[in-house]
C-alpha cells in the first residue's frame, strides 16, 4: 500500500489507473504531509472517534484518518475513484467504510445513528469548494450530532465565518456558521500543497459546535431571513434594507421603532449588528 500524502506516491497512483481529473468535482488532492497532519490535530482526532469525510479523493486524508481514529466513514461522489481506495490505497484498512454517493443525497443523522449510537461524530474534509456553503449549512441545519467539523476551504470564505462585526468580511455566512459554531482558522495552505494546483488560496477552518445555541431567538428562520435582508442591500441602512425585502413585509415605523427600542441609530447599517442584536430585531419585529 503506497503512503500518499506526498507527489512522488501520488502521481504514482494516478498513473496506474489513468486516473482523469474532474473539474466539475473540485478535485485537488492534497500532496504535503505537514498540513495533513495540521488538519488532524486541529480536528483534535482520537482512537474513540467516528469520522465523516467528504470526499475523500484518492484516499490522502483517509489514511490520516483510519490512522488516527476509531473508525471512519468516506462518501466519494466519483465512481473512477472507488476500485482506486478499495482494492488499493485504503486496502490495508478495516476501520473504513467507503460510499459511492453525493454527500448532499446522504442521510448522514441516520448514518450516525448506525454507525455511533447517535452520538456526535467529527467531520474532516478538504471540501470540493463549489459546495462548500450547501454542506457545510446542510449539517448544520439538520442538527446532526457533531463535535467539530475541520475542513479546508478557499481562503476568503475561512474569513467570511470567522468575521465580526465592522470587518468587510462579515455577512450572512459568518452570522449563519457562528450561530451553530465557534469558528478558529488553523492554518492558510499555499497552492502548492495540491495536485493541481487551485487558483485560489486555501484556509483550513474548524468549526466546534454549540451544545446551546448562543443567542436565544423565537424564530430562527424570521432572524435569518432579517440577516440575509440586511446584507443583500449592503450599502443601504437597515431601516431600508428590511423594508425593501419582499419576503418579509416589513413597516419603515416599525423597523425604525425596533432600532430605537434597542438604543440603535435609524441609520444604522446591518454589518454594525452582532448576531445577539440580529436575534432581539427579530423577536422585536415578530
Ligand atoms: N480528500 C482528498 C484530498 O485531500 O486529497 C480529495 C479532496 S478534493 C478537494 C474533493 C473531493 O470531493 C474529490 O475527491 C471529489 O471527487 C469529491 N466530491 C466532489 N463533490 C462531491 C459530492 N457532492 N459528494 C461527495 N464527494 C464529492
């Protein structure tokens, strides 16, 4: 069994099975052994884990994984790519599980329910960047129970859900990601750490679940339509943010009445707001 994690074993690989680069699928494979090992120690991995990973290519961080934790499930959406971590690179293992499915059709509370007594799992992945925010908000929505989730991710979406308040990053994404998770960016990957290279810079980010969430708010998806409201018309105040947004019928008074009652300015702009400010404007407006 080749140890990947390094270019000469993995062209190797590729070569051997003719394997043919997807685009369409995000395929960069991981080829430095130094950030393979960033990623597991930032997913804080131990011998009583289960992990989740989301596509796991030709098997790089896979390895890594069945190394290091009890047992690990991979779904592959490339078929090219199953005979190549079964009969080959992740052969030698008998913690792993390999399906050949796309990881947005899986059922993956049922999977943890099977395979850990539904207790919460750990999710690493060096995630195919065109559904990054679809799986990433898809867990976190269907409240699967997870520990922490450390993927790689482009670089400026690693800043988008660590942002706060006043930075130009901050936006629906880092409310979004920061009400589930406590977000920490463990290291930036050059693009010579892939094979191919990426055109963009890579960021590897984890984030740890709340057991609670950290704001309290009647309706959850009232706040979030009121956030995605407020950034779609950035350069706007908040007042007229809100009540140009179809989707929320909302009154100039009362928005107006809401921002005064919390002791903001009417000309407040949304990316001024901490997510406990958003989470009172909308028990305030409901
Ligand atoms: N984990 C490997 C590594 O680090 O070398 C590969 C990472 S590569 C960036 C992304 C992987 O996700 C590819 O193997 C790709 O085929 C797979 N993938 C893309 N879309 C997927 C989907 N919807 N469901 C499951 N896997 C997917």
């Amino acid at each position: 069994m080749a140890t990947l994690g390094n270019p000469k074993n993995t062209i190797e690989i590729l070569n051997k099975y003719s394997f043919v680069f997807q685009k369409r699928f995000g395929q960069n494979f991981l080829i430095d052994e130094h950030v393979l090992n960033k990623i597991i120690a930032a997913a804080e991995i131990t011998k009583e884990d289960m992990v989740l990973e989301i596509g796991p290519g030709i098997g790089t961080m896979t390895q890594y994984l069945c190394e290091n934790a009890r047992e690990v499930v991979a779904v592959e959406i490339d078929n090219n790519l199953i005979p190549i971590l079964k009969n080959d690179t992740l052969a030698a293992y008998d913690n792993v599980t390999i399906i050949n499915e796309d990881i947005l059709k899986v059922d993956i509370a049922k999977l943890v329910e099977e395979k850990n007594g539904g207790k919460p799992i750990k999710v690493v992945a060096n995630l195919p960047y065109y559904i990054t925010t679809p799986i990433i908000m898809g867990l976190f929505e269907a409240h699967v129970p997870i520990k922490n989730i450390t993927v790689m991710v482009q670089k400026e979406v690693a800043q988008r859900m660590q942002a706060g308040p006043g930075s130009k990053d901050y936006g629906a994404l880092s409310l979004a990601v920061q009400y589930y998770a406590k977000p920490y960016i463990a290291a930036n990957v050059p693009e010579n750490c892939f094979m191919p290279r990426p055109n963009v810079g890579s960021a590897v980010i984890r984030l740890t679940l709340y057991e609670d969430a950290p704001v309290k708010v009647k309706d959850e998806s009232f706040m979030f339509k009121l956030i995605r409201a407020s950034f779609n018309q950035r350069r706007k105040t908040l007042v007229n943010g809100l009540t140009n947004a179809a989707d929320l019928s909302l009154k100039k008074d009362d928005v107006t009445a809401a921002l005064v009652k919390m002791g903001l300015s009417e000309t407040v702009r949304g990316e001024a707001l901490t997510l406990a400010q958003f989470a009172k404007l909308a028990d305030e407006l409901k």
